[in-house]
C-alpha cells in the first residue's frame, strides 16, 4: 500500500509528465524562430520583382 508521501510525489511526478507533454506539442526551439529581420527579409521575398513565373522557371531548369 503507497504511503501518503509515496502518492504527493505520483501525484507530482504525473502533472510534471504532463506539463512536459504540453509543452513538447505547443513549444519550440528558440534558434526555429524568426527574429524580426529575418521576419522581414521573408515577407519582402514575396515581393514581384523576386518572384519568378512557372513558364521562366522551368526554363531554368531545363525542364
């Protein structure tokens, strides 16, 4: 039979199961996020002038 003791730490030890749990499907890597410029440099990529028609891109790729 588990003491009182021995069923606060199961107790702890599943919320802290849990906790972990969350934040491994919510959280991420500090290096996977965008900083600011770089936030920036990835909308201005969409600009017209960088963006490439089917038609051209296939023709540099040979394809």
């Amino acid at each position: 039979m588990e003491s009182k003791l021995e069923k606060i730490i199961i107790e702890k030890l599943n919320s802290i199961e849990k906790d972990l749990a969350y934040i491994k499907q919510h959280m991420m890597e500090r290096e996977d996020a965008l900083s600011e410029e770089e936030f920036n440099a990835y909308i201005r990529s969409f600009d017209g002038e960088n963006l490439v028609s089917l038609k051209d891109a296939k023709k540099q790729l040979g394809i």
